[in-house]
C-alpha cells in the first residue's frame, strides 16, 4: 500500500473531524514521539479533544482501544475515545490536559507525592488485574520477545560504537540473557499482569479532580503485552530519560511491595534487576536505532544514563556473568559515548 504524502493525511484528518462533529475546529500539533504516531489538540466551540494519528501501515490504534477499556474496567484513567476510524488510524481522545508528570516536576512538585502516586497506581493496576479479564488477544511477554529486544544492544549500539562483534559472542549474549530471563518467566510466586511497557513520568499525567489512582492519567500503552510485574516498576524507577534519586527508587520499591505482601520480595528484587538490564540495553539499542535510522539524533542525549544505570544494574550479584561478557566485549572507551554521534553516518545534533 502507498504511503499517502503529508498533505493527504491531513486532509484525511479533517474528513474525520468534520464526520466526528469538530467542523472548523483548529487543530495544533501536540508531539510527534518515537514512534509514527503525532498527536493534534483539537480546539472545538466548548471543549478541546486530542486527535491521535496513527498510520495504520505503522500503527494499531485498535490495541490503544482495548487497553484503555480494560484500564478504565479496573477503575483508572485512560482517555476516553470520542470518535474512532480505525482503517485510516485515527482517534478522537478525551483531553487530559498539559500536566505531565515531568511538567509539573520540571515546576518545582513534590517528586515524592508524584512517584508515590504513579507507584500506587501500578500496585492498583497489578493487584485488579483478574486472570478473568486478561483480553486473549493480548500477547504474552515471553522469551522470544524479550530476547529479541535484547539483540537490539548488539544489532545497533556496537556497530555504531565501531565494535565488530564475533558470531560466538552473540551466541554467547543472548545465552546468558536466556539464563537470566527463563527463571524470571517461569516463577509462579509472582503473578503475570498487564505490563504497559513505557511505564514513567512522561506518559503520566496530573487529573484534577479524581482521588487516588484514578487521579494518575495513563497515555502509551498500545504495545501493552502480559508478563512480569516488575517490568513496568524498573520503567518507572530506572528512568531512561530522567535521573531518579537512589533515595526515591529505594522509597517507591518498598512502597510498591508493601502494596503487594504476597509476593516474595526476594523474587520480585531479582526480577527487578534482571529486567532493569534487559530494559536498559534495549533502549541504548533503540534510541542508537532512533539516530541512524530514523534521523532523531537528540535521543543520544540519554547514552550516557542509561550506561549508568546498565552498569549498576550489570553490578548485581545474579547477572555477574552478563557483566564479564560486557567487560569482554565493550571496553570503557565505547561506553557512555560521547563518540556515537560522530560514528552515527549522516546525523548532526
């Protein structure tokens, strides 16, 4: 199918907010993310809407629906859909406001009000979340997927860090990420929940109004899938794009198991680490894949984070032999890279 040009699209859009009652309505451009998805405010005669435009081709605004029903089913906030097309990708969005999380942090807010309410409400999440509800067309976080994201790191990062990685090596990798992840999917002492994946302060919002977890508005979570509750506590804490005090992570994961005493605290912690490094190393992956494939340089601002947090989390005792191989295999000198940027063909900052 032909990608239509930038023009059509919008004049697709318009088609859609005139069928959907927003004639004339003025439509301004929010954020494009990392993703293909833009998002439009929509100013109509007594109230605003958010426009999601996500090109079907690239996109599956369907899943956004889906999980915003079985959030709003356990009793949090997700937008509420005005209107729907979903052949051509677009959705018409209930309007939560500018208040983000890392707006209202950036004004001076309480961190530790904030980080305790987005923890409350992922222990709500997790603890609401009946076997009996769990939508059959929600995919399973399982070990192909975690795995494959873990290639990311080695498919994109050390190329671009001008590392040549041998075929034993990458064997070698993705085994010990395989004796990592396996004990953590197989544990039943903790349950399987709805893990949205982009779990953190940016895809949180502030809703006046609304008492306790529901006052935390969540955006984001079309890719949601099912699997180990820590994944979605590690995005939170364990921040790609933000630095958390080691305080604060400390407060929030006791907060968080004190909200979930049936689970043994040693597995969750286990888990938390190992899905930490998965994480980390995914997205150093992703956002060198952000630079060189999808000219978006300014993701490389946030290298030299996540090799901190990769580092300490590669300082645990149950990943130690990740963290020879890492020691093997990139050397300090590639690491944090203030020199990706020049390694990364055709992208200027």
């Amino acid at each position: 199918m032909m990608q239509a040009s930038a023009a059509e699209r919008e004049q697709t859009a318009q088609i859609f907010l005139q069928q959907a009652g927003w004639t004339g309505a003025q439509v301004e451009l929010l954020a494009a993310d990392a993703s293909f998805r833009r998002y439009f405010r929509v100013f109509g005669s007594r109230e605003t809407a958010i426009l999601m435009d996500a090109p079907p081709q690239k996109e599956n605004a369907e899943a956004f629906l889906r999980i915003a029903e079985q959030l709003v089913g356990l009793g949090l906030s997700a937008p509420r859909c005005l209107a729907r097309d979903l052949k051509q990708g677009f959705l018409l969005l209930e309007d939560f406001g500018d208040r983000t999380f890392t707006r209202v942090l950036d004004e001076g807010a309480s961190e530790t009000q904030l980080y305790d309410l987005a923890v409350d409400t992922l222990a709500a999440l997790h603890t609401r979340w009946p076997d009996s509800s769990k939508p059959e067309t929600l995919p399973a976080y399982d070990l192909q997927k975690l795995l494959d994201e873990a290639a990311l790191f080695i498919d994109w990062y050390l190329p671009s860090a001008g590392i040549r990685l041998p075929d034993q090596a990458r064997r070698t990798y993705l085994a010990l990420w395989q004796e990592l992840l396996e004990p953590v999917l197989q544990d039943d002492s903790l349950p399987h929940v709805l893990v949205l994946r982009d779990y953190h302060v940016d895809n949180l919002m502030i809703l006046p109004g609304r008492n306790g977890p529901a006052a935390c508005g969540l955006l984001d979570f079309q890719d949601a899938v099912i699997g180990p509750p820590a994944y979605d506590l590690v995005s939170l804490l364990r921040d790609a794009r933000r630095d958390v005090p080691a305080g604060l992570q400390a407060r929030a994961l006791e907060r968080y198991l004190s909200a979930c005493p049936e689970w043994p605290r040693v597995s969750f912690e286990r888990a938390y680490w190992i899905l930490g490094a998965q994480r980390n190393a995914k997205i150093i992956g992703i956002f060198t894949r952000l630079a060189q494939r999808d000219g978006k340089p300014r993701y490389l601002a946030h290298l030299p984070r996540l090799w901190r947090l990769l580092e300490e989390e590669l300082s645990r005792p149950d990943l130690a032999a990740l963290r020879v191989w890492f020691d093997e295999q990139v050397p300090a000198s590639a690491r944090h890279s203030a020199n990706l940027k020049s390694a990364v063909t055709g992208v200027s900052t």
